[in-house]
C-alpha cells in the first residue's frame, strides 16, 4: 500500500537526502496545511517490470465481473428502451409505412424512421450507400425499416412484432442477386475494379515449363463477440448527446450522430470504457444503432438504450467477406514462380462500407510470403443483396492468402516435393525482394531463419516420414502435417488513417494519467500504452492509469483496427511523455540545479527518481517532489502528444507504392488425422513461431497468438454461414453458427514468440504489431487437411477443397479422389 509523504518533515530529515532532494523540499516549507500537494511515494519495485510480461489492467474486473460494459451501465428509471423493425426480405421496395399505428401500441414512446430524421439519413462510412432506415429500396433481409422507443424493453419488442404482424410496412418483394461472381460478370459492383501489376505475367506464362490454375471459394465469418452491438445515449443540456458505446471508432461515430442530428460535431461526445470483443465487427457497424438511439434521446428527451438480441445482430450486421478466387501461375521445373495472374472477387453485400480497403489487402497479400515475379493481381469488389459485408481481423489479407497458399501445394503436387520444400524455395529473397505493387520485403532473412527455426523445433521431417508410413498402412484414417508462413502488411491503406493523439496529465501527488485514441476490446492495448508511459517516466506501472476513449479528450481519432493500436497510440502516448521530460528537464537544470554544474543531458528518470549526472556526481530527487515542485513554480504538467505514420504511401493509379510501414512475420505447423469414411477430422498437434519485434508485453502477445490461430482455425473449418434461396440468413445463433470451444484446442499447443530480432523500422521500442497477424496461422490446419486428402491420390493430386472445410466438405473431396484414381484418371489433367 502506498504511503503519503509529509511535505514539513521533522528536523534533521533532510540529513537522509541529497542536496538538491532537500532543496525541492525546503522550497514546499512552511504552507499553509491543505494548500499543497502531497506526494505519493514511488514504489520502485515494479519498475522493472514495465518493459516485461503484466497482467491486463482490467483482468481482475474481468474475473470479478466489475468490469463495466454497454449493458452494464446504470441508466434514469424513465430510460428508453429500442427495438428495430426489419425488413423480411432480401429485395425490393418499402410501398408504405404506417408508424402511427406503431405510436399508438402499449408502452410505445415513440417510432421513427426514415422521413423523422432531421439530418443525413446516409451514414456510409467512406462512401454513400448506407441509408439509416430503408426510404425505397430494400437491399438485404434484415434492413432496418424503423424502430420503436419504448417504456421496456419487452414492449418495445413486442410493439414491433405486432407492427409487422399487421401489415404496418408494405413491400414489393423482388428477386435477390446473392450470387457474387455472377453479379462481378454482369458488372454489379460497390466500387470500381482494381488491378496491381509487375512485368510482363502474359509472357512469363506463356514461356512458363508448367502452368497451374484453379478456383475457390473461401468462405465469410461472423463476428460473434461475446458482447453484442449496444450503446446507451444520454441527451444533454446544450442540445447535445454523450454516447456511450461498445465501438471501435468512437470519433466516426461523433461524426456520424452529429450529422444525422443536424449538430457541430462538438455537441457529441463519444465514450469507450471497454468492448466484450470487436474483431473488426464494430468499426463501422456500431455507428447505426447509436445514430438511432441519438436520434431518439434528441426527440424525447430521454436517456435511451438499444442492445441487439444475439440473432437480431447477425441478421443485420456484415461479416467477413466471402472471396472467390481464381488463380493461373506459371512455374519452371523446380515449382519456382516465373509470373501468372490471380483473381479475387469479393462479396461485398449490398453497399461499399470498407470493401474498397478490404479488396485493396485482399490484393496486396496475395502473394503471402512468396515472391509472384511478373504477376497481374485484380480485385472485383461485388455487389449482393446481403447486409454489407465489413471489416474483421485481417481485413482481406487472409482471404487474399489462401490463393497462393492453395498454389504452393498444388505446385507441390504437381512437381513431385514436399509442399515446405516448395513454399522455401519461393519466398521471397535477394534478387526478388519486391512485391507487385512496388514495395521492398524487408527483413526477408527473418522470414528464412524463422521458418527454419519451426521447422526444426517442430521435427518436421521425421514426422514427414512418420506420417507417410502410417499413410501407406491406414486405409481410412489418414493424417496430415503442413507448416505454412504469414507476412502481414502492417498500417492502414487508407493513408489518413495512420495517426493518433494522447493526452497525459501529472497530478500533484505524481499519479499520472493517460488518454488516447485508441479502444480497448480485450486485446490488451490499454495495459501496453499504460506500460509505454510508466517506462518513460521511470514509475511502476500502478502510478499510471488509463481512462475511458472518450472524443472530448482526444479529437479525430482513427480507428482501432489495422494492428495499429500499440504502434499509433503507443508513439503518441510516448511522444506526450518526453516533451513533458523535456519540460521538467529543463526546469529542475534551471531551478534545482543551476549551481551543481550538471549536464542538462545527462538527466533521466528511471526507478521514481529524476537522476542527474554520474557516479560520484549523481543527484537524485524523488517524483513526486519533482512533481510538487514543479507545480509550485507554475510549470504545467498534463501534455498532448501526437504521432503520424512515416513513408508509407500508395498510388493507385498506377497500383505501386509502399502501402506497409513493415511487415509481420509468424509460421504454423499443424498436424491432424482424419476419417476419411466419414469427413470428421481433429488438430493432433500445432507448433507456432511468430514474430513480434522486440515484445511490449509477452504475455499478451502471447494471448493474441494462440487465440488468433484458434480464431482463423475456425474461419476454416467449422463457421459456416448459410443463407436460404431468398437471401435470409439461417445460422443466426451459436445453436447453427459453430465457433471453435474449449474442446477444439490441439491437445499439444506450442507457441513460441521469436526473440532477437527487433523491427527493422523504428516502430515503439521496436515492437511489432501482433492482433491481426497471428489469425492468417490457422492456414496450416487447412493445408494440413489437404495433404491428408492427398494421400488418397499418392500425394500426386491435392484436391480443391473450399472453406470452411467442414467435415461434409472434407468427405466429398475424399470420395471425389477415391472415385478419380480408382479409375486411373490421371490426376493433375482430371483436377485442372
């Protein structure tokens, strides 16, 4: 426990401290009681630890249940609550809407819609298409109609079912577009078509030894955070909102709510304590259901509260995009990449919302960690009629991979060698460093010792040979082992995006406090920024603390998305900490050490201490007197800082630049055994190397790895999502949408984070961003089940197998290969 320290202390104290310490404390003498600060000691045990493995700062509030989120919070007993209206089906047009009659049901406050907004009534993030409530057209089965305002929640909901039930919305239903390659063929898109292009790629085909080409459908994902989309706004005095909400990007939806109410953007003030999870589902598509609630709380008065049932938010929010990709590359005897081309069309719902970006990543890590050579790259992005598909962890990057990582072990396969051999001897490396849109690969010899590193540990080829002998002998259990790579782009495409502020104050009794712009979704970023301050100040980490996001304390923020939390908030909360150093540096040379002759650089702060000089000639002041005396002579101690992303940029007229300020790096070997009889199959082993620069918290980015893998494995193998022919969605519940469980972890999981390689680019203490790129490991779980299927075939064929590869899809591609080389059908011509 903390103790306070007297500031008049009893003669002959001072005897204990140095000259300098005793001269800030004389100046604190002799106040009048209660007109001076006091100062907390600093507990120098902890400080060490700043740079270490720590705990997460809300993790006791976690497991206590203190920790409060959307739903959680206490609202007036006159609240409100919403419920929506939604439209039953995927296409058509909204003829009439009587929300009298919906006014007039028990308990209801209010009903609004389309014609009851005073402001913008299209709140598409970055382009236009995304109407708050449908006015004509319906574009997808679940479309917000109208909502209803209600004394509870139960009325509110109620009201709305009896609504619908009498008729009170009228539409002309039409036929829904839900196929996307169609629609790519016919030309429907949300955004115009993209193409990336390095060299010559009709040539290096045609002059290719061998040409390979397939097709697949990677399938999208839900969300499923375990907190659903929800908010609560509270109407103020000044004719403004305070919005709290569960969102990734508080400041969008400052703009979003004030533009729909017709304010200044300073009448609306966004707060974020905390998210039960995000993953990209709530960077754009929380912004709707506070607009909505804004827009009641302004009409009535009243603090108003809308959470989405579990079924409800599935229906209307986006998902991962579902991508279908086509690829033809041309290869020379050895199974090396000379050029090709590779085509991916995503499914972008009805309306654009991220999908420009989202396509853009899809594109940009087509080649994963592989060298394409003279390549042509095109992004469709196409429109359906489905809820608007939106951003989530990887952000096209994974589905862009899953190409060419179907291309190495059909290369393999092709060529006759084990799919690592051909998957090494296309990475990149010198002489092909560069990437089809331009950039420069850096730190490709990380990429190659890291995956020979796995490779070792993991005992790959024994297990090889291993696996290919139980293979020859099991007729129907059949197992697999794949070990694949990721590189991931690390900074938002959108250049704008690549900023942050924090804001940090110093308080009399030398606690400190930080705010940034970045959110808190469990991921841990509050813990790593609180951990940034406390080293560069030199205090244990329960000095600082953090506070909710909030648009009032810092403005314009980006989203927390891209992996790029830690790195833009981190440098803007640092770049706060040293201009304050600064400020206090050249206060105490002037004040406290003008007569010593000490050198104004040599000062620092380390273990609760400002130091100043050298062995014999060191000064130490404590923190908190610093502080104190600092204060005393009117020097301010709170600081904005500010940080921009350096370099990166992206034409894209001519598809080049460096979009990535560097690249992350990881490897996964996975090992599984499956029933070939009946499709079931289980993860036996998984063995993890990643990259992760010089760690801020080892403990999290630990947490961030395994449960990223756990999360990718999942995107391919058991989340499914399924539609019916008119475009509703049927898995809308944990009882037809499966996520991995406790059950589903490999029973041997070793994960190992790489050390000794700090980031080439001057990133925050030479850290990588670790969020996002750990999903794109689970691969090796799918490339796994592919060489099992392959040995079918005598490992000469691996057969397409779309995602998610459920145990059903697994068992045609099984049957399919035995009824193909049952009858001698050679296998490479049958499979093209």
């Amino acid at each position: 426990m903390r103790t306070l320290t007297k500031l008049d202390s009893p003669a002959g104290e001072t005897a204990d401290l140095d000259q300098t310490a005793a001269r800030s404390r004389e100046t604190q003498r002799g106040r009048i009681e209660g007109d001076g600060p006091l100062a907390r000691e600093a507990d120098t045990r902890a400080v060490a630890g700043n740079r270490h493995a720590q705990a997460h700062e809300s993790a006791v509030k976690h497991v206590t249940g203190r920790a409060a989120y959307i739903d959680d919070l206490k609202a007036p007993a006159d609240c409100l609550h919403l419920a929506l209206g939604l439209s039953p089906v995927a296409h058509g047009r909204l003829t009439r809407l009587d929300l009298a009659k919906v006014r007039a049901m028990p308990g209801v406050v209010d009903a609004v819609g389309f014609h009851d907004v005073p402001g913008h009534t299209d709140i598409g993030p970055v382009f236009p298409g995304d109407p708050l409530f449908v006015s004509d057209t319906i574009s997808y089965a679940g479309q917000v109609l109208f909502a209803v305002a209600a004394e509870s929640h139960r009325a509110a909901r109620e009201a709305v079912n009896a609504a619908m039930a009498e008729g009170v919305a009228e539409i002309d239903e039409r036929p829904a577009s839900l196929d996307p390659v169609a629609a790519a063929e016919r030309g429907e898109f949300v955004r115009p078509t993209h193409v990336q292009q390095s060299g010559d790629w009709e040539r290096a085909l045609a002059d290719a030894a061998h040409v390979i080409e397939a097709e697949q459908f990677v399938g999208g994902q839900e969300h499923f955070y375990l907190e659903g989309q929800a908010c609560l706004v509270q109407p103020t005095e000044d004719e403004g909102v305070i919005v709290h909400t569960s969102n990734q990007h508080p400041s969008e939806t400052q703009k979003l709510v004030a533009e729909v109410l017709g304010i200044p953007f300073h009448a609306v003030t966004v707060e974020v304590r905390r998210m039960g999870g995000g993953f990209g589902g709530k960077e754009t598509q929380a912004s709707p259901w506070a607009c909505i609630a804004a827009l009641v709380a302004r009409r009535t008065g009243r603090t108003t509260r809308i959470r989405l049932p579990r079924a409800e938010d599935m229906r209307v929010t986006g998902k991962r995009h579902p991508f279908n990709n086509r690829y033809r590359l041309g290869i020379d005897e050895a199974g090396v990449i000379q050029g090709g081309e590779i085509t991916v069309i995503g499914d972008c719902g009805y309306s654009p919302d991220l999908s420009e970006a989202i396509v853009d990543r899809a594109m940009f890590h087509s080649d994963n960690a592989y060298s394409l050579g003279e390549a042509r790259v095109t992004g469709h992005r196409a429109r359906t009629h489905t809820a608007s598909n939106t951003a989530f962890r990887g952000f096209g990057g994974p589905q862009g991979m899953m190409a060419i990582e179907a291309a190495m072990d059909d290369i393999a396969r092709r060529i006759g060698e084990d799919p690592l051999t051909i998957r090494k001897r296309n990475f990149y490396r010198p002489g092909r460093q560069t990437t089809h849109y331009g950039q420069q690969v850096d730190q490709i010899g990380l990429l190659h010792e890291l995956v020979e590193r796995l490779e070792a540990s993991s005992d790959y080829w024994t297990r090889r040979h291993a696996i290919t002998d139980f293979n020859a002998e099991s007729p129907v259990i059949k197992r697999g082992l794949a070990l694949t790579p990721v590189k991931f782009g690390i900074s938002f495409t959108a250049k704008h995006l690549n900023q942050a502020g924090a804001l940090l104050h110093v308080y009399t009794d030398g606690s400190v406090q930080i705010n940034h712009g970045g959110t808190e979704m469990g991921q841990g970023l509050h813990t790593k920024i609180c951990q940034v301050v406390a080293r560069e100040l030199g205090l244990d980490l329960g000095t600082v603390r953090i506070t909710a996001t909030r648009t009032d304390k810092v403005p314009n923020t980006s989203p927390t998305a891209a992996s790029s939390g830690a790195d833009l908030n981190g440098q803007a909360a640092r770049d706060a900490c040293v201009r304050l150093k600064q400020r206090l540096f050249d206060f105490a040379h002037e004040h406290l050490y003008e007569d010593q002759g000490l050198d104004r650089e040599d000062m620092r702060l380390e273990e609760g201490y400002l130091v100043a000089g050298l062995g014999e000639s060191e000064r130490r002041i404590p923190w908190g007197e610093l502080v104190q005396a600092a204060y005393l002579n009117r020097i301010s101690l709170s600081e904005k800082g500010f940080y921009a992303t350096p370099l990166i940029h992206y034409d894209r007229a001519t598809g080049q630049g460096r979009p990535f300020y560097y690249y992350a790096f990881g490897a996964a070997v996975a090992e599984v055994s499956l029933d070939t009889l009946t499709g079931e199959y289980q993860v036996d082993r998984v063995d993890i190397l990643h990259d992760v620069g010089d760690s801020l918290n080892p403990a999290i980015d630990m947490g961030q790895v395994e449960g990223g893998f756990i999360q990718g494995v999942g995107w391919l193998t058991s989340e499914e999502l399924k539609w019916n022919e008119t475009g509703r969605l049927l898995s809308d519940g944990p009882a037809t949408y499966k996520i991995p469980t406790f059950g589903d972890l490999p029973p041997v999981f070793n994960v190992e984070l790489m050390e000794g390689h700090p980031n080439s680019m001057a990133s925050i203490y030479r850290s990588k961003a670790v969020g996002e790129p750990p999903f794109m490991l689970g691969m090796a779980v799918w490339s796994a089940l592919r060489d099992a299927l392959a040995s079918l075939a005598e490992y000469r064929e691996t057969p397409r197998l779309d995602t998610p590869a459920t145990p059903e899809r697994v068992l045609l591609a099984a049957e399919a290969l035995r009824a193909r080389h049952a009858q001698g059908v050679p296998s490479q011509e049958k499979a093209t």
